[in-house]
C-alpha cells in the first residue's frame, strides 16, 4: 500500500486503522487523519528529522576534524595507488635521498604554456552594481605561448630560456615534439648546468624517444621485417604479423629501450631521473610554473605582441628564494610520508614484487 505524505504521517503520528469500521472516519483514527488535507507534520516525524539533521551534521563535523574534505573525484588519485606505481614512487624517493645526500646539483625541468588571454580566475566585484562587472576578458583562449625551462636550488638555469608561439591548432603538448625538446636540451641545458648533474624530468612522450624502438602492432609488416633482418635474424616468408612481433619480442635487447635525452646527458656526465607516473607535484618547477602565470595573469593585455615580453618579465622576477623554497617540500617530505614508503619498499621486495 502507497501512501502519500500525510498518509505516511498518519503511520508515524496516529493509529493504523484499516478496519475501514466504524472507528476509521473518526477525528484521531489512523486513515482517518491521514488523508485530511492540509493536516501540520506530527510532533513525532519533525523531532525525527531534527534528530537525523542532527546526526549529519555531527558527522561532517567529525569528518572535517579527522581531514575529510567534501570535493570532487580525482581519478588520477586511484592511479597513483596503483601497485606498479607505488612501487615507482618509493623508488623515486629512495634514489632522491640517496642522490641529494652526495651532494650532486638536481635539475628539475618541464614545460607549460600560456594563452593570449589568460587572465585571473577571480577578483573583487560589487554585488550591488546594475552593471556587469570584474575583468573583461576577450573570448576564446588566443594564441598560446609555450614555455620550457629548467632550474636548481638557486633559481633557474641561465641561458636555458625557451619561449615560442605555438600553432593555432591542437594541444600544445602535440607542438613540443622530441626534435624541439632534444634540440633544446643539447644546445641550452647541457652547457649550462654543473658537470655530473642530476636532471629530473616526466615521462611525456617528446622526453622519451627511444634510441631504436622495437616494432609495434601498429608497424607495417615489411618494417617488421627489415628491423628483424638488421639484428641478423633470419625470417622465414609467410610468417604472419603476430608471428613476427612474436620474434621481435624475443630479439629485443637492452640498448633498444634505452633514451635519446638518456644517452645524451650519459655521454655528457650527467644523468637523467624521471618521476613516477601521475606524480607531477614532485617536481618544484610545477609551483614556479603557478608564479609565473599568477604574474602575467595580472598584468595580460590580451595582446600577442605584449605577452612574451611580460613572460620573459615574470620569470626575472623568479628568484632563489622562490626556488628554495618551492624544493623545500619535494626535498623533505614528511616523516609518516618517507617511513611508510621504505615500510612499503621492503614489504614489497619481501613479497617478491618486481624481482
């Protein structure tokens, strides 16, 4: 049986009479208030409300007091929890220390990019104003900046500036290609930064292009082949695709899952770390990267003309300190943080993971 709301009052506040007898039309039977219209919600069911209003509240209280926090879903939060990553995560961490205890300068590096109307996401507006106010923005993002840069402890490397007009189609990730990066990086940072560095980067696809990468399902089968004959394997004709990938897999040696960037920093005495996956805020250059937008984010004209000037004017305004104090962080993590990871490290290397 459905009822409706005052029906269900009737169940919480009165007696259930379904007898439909003499008693149901009566003032105070179940049914018979039930369906009185315009009938107050009983004492009983609004002290129920109160109490589970009550409770609620208490709870968020609670769980805002233990570090809970209501927001939104982040996805990339149950892929860092991933057991591959977190075991490349305590790697990372383990060798980071290791490295910062000899002394040796790190390098952090990345890229960012800047749009032609970038402007602040908030600002002081009168409420009580007949007109529209705040920033007035041009529409549309614009022509975009891309920025690539590097940086130690004490502030960015000279001479490592890199600040180009990217082209107005597709994502500015799909413009920094492996020639523009590599080009880069032999030609700005190598000869910039102390021997023996250690240079840490991510694992974007323009930083990791292999000194000969193995064939692919997605390689033609005579490009299989070829790459086949060149390591001195003999294929017999007639083989199908899968077959032949099957010999690759089985002929793939060390040196071809090796770096371009790797080899390069290697012939130059220096060596490359690169940060586990979806782990971008271990590197402190992501924090200057906010600085430097906050400042042109402020002080944009929206023009093309005037942006890479203020760009090149922000990052002056960069010091050593900002620096410092950005690694601080990624330099010192938190005793409950480093415990729980060489806790994990062993645990995993006990349990066989990876050996």
């Amino acid at each position: 049986m459905r009822l409706s709301l005052q029906g269900r009052d009737a169940f919480i506040g009165g007696r259930h009479d379904t007898s439909g007898g003499k008693n149901s039309g009566r003032e105070g039977s179940g049914v018979g208030r039930a369906w009185q219209l315009n009938q107050p919600i009983p004492r009983l069911y609004t002290a129920r409300l109160k109490k589970l209003s009550s409770i609620r509240e208490t709870l968020r209280r609670v769980l805002k007091k233990i570090g809970f926090r209501y927001s939104n879903v982040d996805g990339r939060r149950f892929l860092m929890e991933r057991d591959d990553i977190t075991y490349a995560r305590c790697i990372f961490l383990k060798e980071m220390k290791e490295l910062r205890s000899s002394g040796q300068t790190i390098v952090y590096l990345d890229e960012t990019w800047i749009n032609q109307n970038y402007s602040v996401s908030k600002c002081w507006v009168d409420s009580n104003a007949n007109k529209a106010m705040g920033v007035k923005v041009p529409t549309g993002k614009g022509s975009c900046l891309i920025l690539l840069h590097a940086g130690t402890k004490d502030g960015f490397v000279p001479g490592a500036t890199l600040v180009f007009q990217a082209k107005n189609v597709g994502d500015y990730h799909e413009q920094m290609n492996a020639d523009t990066f590599e080009k880069w990086f032999k030609n700005q940072l190598l000869p910039n930064i102390p021997s023996c560095s250690v240079i840490v980067m991510d694992n974007a696809s323009y930083h990791s292009r292999k000194i000969n990468k193995p064939p692919t399902t997605a390689t033609k089968k005579a490009e299989i082949r070829e790459w086949l004959e060149k390591k001195g394997v003999t294929v017999p004709d007639g083989l199908l695709k899968t077959q032949l990938l099957h010999l690759v897999t089985r002929h793939i040696a060390a040196a071809d899952t090796n770096y371009v960037i790797d080899k390069t920093a290697s012939e130059h005495g220096h060596r490359v770390v690169r940060l586990p996956p979806y782990h971008c805020p271990y590197n402190p250059i992501e924090l200057i990267w906010a600085q430097v937008k906050g400042y042109v984010s402020k002080r944009n004209t929206f023009r093309i003309a005037d942006l890479k000037p203020l760009v090149h004017e922000s990052l002056n305004n960069v010091t050593a300190d900002n620096w410092k104090n950005a690694m601080r962080g990624v330099s010192n993590p938190k005793p409950h943080q480093r415990v729980a990871s060489e806790f994990l490290l062993e645990y995993m290397k006990g349990k066989g993971y990876w050996d």
